[in-house]
C-alpha cells in the first residue's frame, strides 16, 4: 500500500502547503528586521529619554545601540543554532517551534508595551539588549528547526521559504520608508514596528499547527516514519531467495546496499553536504561585510535634493538589496544553475568577492580609496547585482544540501545547514569592522 502511495503523492490543493511555508519564512526573519528598522527609534530614546515625572532628559552617554545589538544578535544565533543541530533528537520538533514561537510573541508584545513606558537610559538599555538577547536566542531554534522541516518536502518549497525569508527584508524597508515620510512622532511609530511582528508572528504560530492537518504535508512529514517500515519490506522481498541458499553474506557483492532504520549521525550528514555548508557561508560572509555597514555610507549625488537625499539610503540601499534578494531567492523555482554536481557552483559563488572592492567604490564621503563609481544609477546596479546573486545563490545551498542525504537525514541536514548560514553571518559581521576602517 505504501508504495502506491509512495509513487502517486497527494496534491498540495490550492497551493495551501506552499502558502503556509511562505509564510512560515516570513515569521523566521520579520521580527530581526523590525528590530533593524526601530534602530532610530532605541538610539533617540536613549539620547532623550522620558524620566519618571513625563520631562525629556537630555543625555550625553553614547550606548552604542547598534553595534550592541549586533553583537548580541550574532551570538546567540551562532551558539543556540550549533545546539539545535546536535540536540533536536531529544526535544520534539513540534515543541521546539511552538514554544520559540510563543516566546518571541511575548518578547515582543513586552517591546511595544515598553514604547509607552517611561524609563531611566540605562534601564531602558539593559531590558532592550536582554530582549535582543533571548529573542534571538529563540529565533536560531525557530529558523534550524523550520528549515530541517521544510527540508523533508520537495525542494520547490526550500525554494518558497527561502523566498518568504526576503519578503520579511522587504516589509521592514517599506515601513522605514513610510516612518520617513510619514514625519510621525517617535512613539507612534514604534508602536507600529512592534505590533507588527507580535501580529506576524502569532499568524506564522497559527500556520504551522495548521501544516501536520493537510494531507500533502503529512505526506512528507510521516514519509520518515513509513520509510523504515517500506526499507524492511524491500530488504525482505530482495533477498528471501538469497536468504533460503544460505548467501546472505553475498548481499554487498550483489549489489544490494545495506540499509540502516536509524538517522545518521551529524558528523555522517555533514560530510556529504560540506560543500555547500561551505558555500552558503562565504555567500553570507561576503554579503555581511558590506551591508550595511559600507552601503548606508554612499551618497546620492543630488545632495540639492532635500526630499531624495533623505531617502536615498532607504530607497537605493534596503529597498533595492531586499527586492533583489526576494527575486534572487525565487528564481530558483524557475531554474537552477549550475547544479548542485557542477564545479562552476563553488566558483560563482567565490565570484561574489569582486562585489566587496566594487561597493567600497561607490560614491562614499572622504573615502580613503578611489571614487570609481559616483552617480547613483552604477550604486543601484552594483546593489541589485549583489543583492540578487546573495538570495539566488544561498537559495541553491538549502535547496540543494537536502538532495544529498536519505530522506530521514533531511531535517539534520537542514540544521546543520542553517548554522553554517549563521556562521556566514557572524564571519562576515566581524570582518565589517576591518572594511569600515578602510573606507
């Protein structure tokens, strides 16, 4: 009966299954970049804070918001990812999900109630980095343990996560664009950030116990648990004539492998995927240790321009990198090139270190080097090129990893990814420092 059904799976109706992973990529990333945008908002809070009597405290203390914020964004991603790759065999994955999911929500919920909530600087600061802290620390087990489900469907839907991962970039650009427009007070504003995410993120908590009622998704996601059951049934029907001549021994000369009901250990995984653990890490240490450190610094040669000038780093920089990158990350669905077997993947991948030199170039105010590429139009292009080789070639890793183990490895396989993919990130945020001084 299972192999029947092995060969004719359900239909994924009306494309629902394909929404709620979209969605569920959404979630992933949408909170850590509403936290980006609000950086505006956290460092004139603590530049000017409400005191206890409702008066503005001028303060002169320099908090370092954002580089603090990275620094305790990067770790936790970094340390609590590497411990989801080797202990998600003791929590369930349903439990992990749930649980970070509720967290996040309350985390965020305490952000925006915090908004209208006058505090000293200091406290204000200590509560918003160990927010930043924990909720990041919840997000690596949210994003290892998505991707090590997503990566026991068919890699379309690897391709469509991915792809809600760079629309939640997009939503954070739009609403920096309109708090610039819209010329609102602070508070307001922030308020709209953070009740945003606390909404995104309960509907991706209620699409994800959505997911194990769908037919098409219970397919995949019990095909682990049938595959042991269908691997005995094939050991038994391939060797019972072998088995009555007393030949069992003769299994391996005949070419029948020796199958194992058990997953395979994470070291085991991760030497047939090295390659592209690999790559995906170069691709987002390359991408990191420019954006945004090194972009927000071009400027718009049309400085007369009052209007254009106060949203061209919006404009040009975050909503040009996160519309590329959404494109980048999609067109994997359409086609994949070079594949996964092909030498040319780990060369267009190492191809993207010509972008560092090429946006350290661009029109940056007393720069060091050389001013090569000075009108807006050559940023945009250097931006939309950078931007759409990052989503489409990482797309590709986490697509491709998946294919390269049995089915029951998929999930370690995408955990292990998705830590490599936070490896780039941290590798690539610490080599920033070193590229900002040089400009």
């Amino acid at each position: 009966m299972w192999n029947e059904k092995k060969q004719n799976p359900p239909s994924d109706r009306g494309q629902i299954v394909a929404i709620i992973i979209f969605v569920l990529g959404i979630g992933t990333l949408l909170p850590w970049n509403f936290f980006i945008t609000a950086s505006q908002y956290f460092n004139e809070r603590l530049k000017g804070n409400l005191s206890s009597n409702g008066t503005t405290e001028a303060v002169q203390k320099d908090y370092n918001y954002d580089s603090w914020m990275a620094l305790l964004s990067q770790l936790p991603q970094l340390l609590f990812t590497l411990l989801n790759s080797f202990l998600y065999q003791w929590v369930k994955e349903r439990l992990r999900v749930a649980f970070s999911l509720v967290v996040i929500f309350l985390l965020f919920a305490l952000t925006a109630a915090l908004v209208q909530v006058p505090m000293q600087p200091d406290t204000f600061f200590s509560v918003t980095m160990a927010t930043i802290w924990f909720i990041n620390v919840f997000a690596a087990v949210l994003q290892g343990s998505l991707f090590g489900v997503v990566g026991m469907f068919p890699p379309r839907y690897s391709t469509l996560f991915m792809s809600g991962q760079g629309l939640a970039g997009i939503f954070a650009a739009v609403a920096m664009l309109c708090s610039i427009l819209r010329n609102g007070d602070t508070e307001s504003t922030a308020l709209g950030y953070f009740v945003t995410p606390c909404v995104a993120t309960l509907g991706t908590l209620l699409c994800y116990l959505l997911l194990p009622h769908l037919e098409f998704a219970r397919y995949y996601l019990n095909r682990n648990q049938a595959d042991k059951l269908d691997t005995s049934n094939k050991l038994l029907s391939s060797t019972d004539k072998m088995a009555l001549n007393g030949n069992m021994k003769d299994l391996e000369a005949k070419g029948v492998p020796e199958e194992s009901n058990e997953r395979s250990s994470v070291f085991a995984v991760f030497k047939k995927i090295w390659l592209m653990a690999l790559c995906v890490t170069l691709v987002f240490a390359v991408t990191l240790s420019v954006f945004p450190v090194i972009t927000v610094r071009v400027k718009t040669v049309y400085t007369k321009n009052t209007h254009w000038n106060n949203v061209f780093t919006c404009v040009c920089c975050f909503i040009v990198f996160n519309l590329m990158d959404l494109v980048g990350r999609s067109a994997p669905s359409l086609f994949q090139w070079p594949s996964k077997q092909s030498r040319l993947f780990p060369v267009a991948v190492l191809s993207r270190l010509v972008f560092l030199p090429l946006l350290m170039m661009c029109n940056i105010q007393d720069s060091q080097l050389t001013v090569l590429f000075r009108h807006d139009s050559a940023f945009v292009v250097i931006m939309a090129l950078f931007s759409f080789s990052n989503g489409y070639l990482a797309s590709l890793c986490m697509a491709y990893a998946p294919q390269l183990v049995r089915s029951r490895d998929c999930e370690t396989a995408g955990s292990l990814m998705t830590f490599f993919l936070v490896l780039g990130l941290a590798v690539g945020a610490s080599f920033s420092f070193l590229l900002g001084k040089l400009v």
